[in-house]
C-alpha cells in the first residue's frame, strides 16, 4: 500500500509487537496473478500466494498454522476495470489455498465506499461477505474475520490529513484509524504468526504473544 507513512499492517505489527517482517509488497497488485501497475503478468495476489505456497523456506520461516492472516484486496481490480464479484471470489479462493496450507485465522478488509466508488465497492464488500460466508462454513475450525473499513472513525483528522493527494491512498493518520478496527476485530490468540497480504503485495511477521 502507498502512503505517506506507515501503514495499517504496520502499525497492527507494532500493536501487536511483531519484531521481524517478511516484506514481498508489490504495489499495484491485483486480486488476481498479474500486476498492471508494474506491467506484470505476475505479482498480483494469487501470484504471491503461490509463491509463498512452493517455497518450502518460506513456509519453515512463516508458517500459518497459528497465524493471522490480513488479507487486503480488490482496490486494484476496480481501478483496472475488472469485475468485482471476481474480484471477491478472487480472495475466497486465496483464502482457501491458505487453509490447504494450514491458515487458520484470517482478517480480512474490504473497500471504503465513497460516492466515486459506490456502486463497484458496495458490489465488492456484498459479494466479499457472501463468499467469505461460504468459505467459513465449508471448513470447520476456521475463522474468517472483516476489518470494515467503512467503521474507520476519521473524527478529528483534517480533511486534507484523510487522503494523499492523489486522492486514493489513505494517509499515514487514516492508516493508523484501520489499524485501530484491526487490532479490535479479532480476538487475540494465544500464539501468533502474523501473514499480511495486502492490496500492494505479501508480507509476513512471525512473533510469540505473552
């Protein structure tokens, strides 16, 4: 994610007390295998999952059976024009090559709905929620929890400290309010892995909760 500071992903690790991160961001990434932003036919999000999934180290290093997963996704795919319920199914399908590998625990975000992105976000967040629900009920022991963006409290943020410039990416200030619903949306496990996909790529922070 592009921002002017520190994003919600990182703030939760802070909050959470992570102390190493596995960074494989890539900006522009879609909720499918390629990345536009970059040109790519890969290094989108499913892309980064299977690579994630065949690399052997990487799962030693960072595995997910204790993990929260953040999975943030579909911003891309509006602006690139593709079709939103694909788009959610995209992330259920992640989501459910990540339970084959062991994913347990899985926080979610969908998009802030805004007048410019009403209908495409509304679609998005409906068919998220739906495919999320099915997924859920299809694997016993799993939890699949929705960070709401549209719940960000922004009282007392200027309405120029809300948004950048490019009138797109949240702030550093707008970033740390997400993470705040981050940190209350999901209850705290014993033990940790902390695995965040986000809408700009992959990373992951292994830590022990006390």
């Amino acid at each position: 994610s592009v921002s002017d500071g520190k994003v919600w992903v990182d703030y939760l690790a802070e909050d959470l007390g992570v102390t190493s991160m596995l960074n494989m961001a890539y900006g522009g990434a879609t909720s499918e295998w390629d990345n536009p932003a970059a040109e790519s036919i890969a290094l989108g999000l499913q892309w980064q999952i299977d690579y994630y999934k065949n690399s052997a180290g990487l799962q030693y290093l960072f595995g997910i059976n204790d993990a929260l997963v953040t999975i943030s996704a579909g911003g891309n795919d509006m602006f690139n024009g593709r079709t939103a319920t694909d788009a959610a199914v995209n992330v259920a399908a992640a989501i459910t090559t990540l339970i084959g590998l062991g994913g347990k625990n899985f926080l979610v975000e969908n998009l802030i709905i805004t007048p410019d992105t009403f209908e495409w976000a509304t679609t998005f967040d409906n068919a998220l929620a739906t495919q999320l629900s099915i997924v859920n009920a299809a694997n016993a022991g799993v939890d699949i929890y929705i960070l709401d963006w549209n719940k960000v409290d922004l009282t007392g943020l200027a309405a120029n400290n809300i948004m950048m410039s490019d009138g797109i990416h949240p702030t550093t200030d707008h970033q740390r309010r997400i993470a705040d619903i981050a940190w209350t949306a999901v209850p705290e496990p014993a033990s940790v892995i902390l695995l965040i996909l986000g809408f700009a790529g992959l990373a992951g922070a292994r830590r022990r909760m006390k």
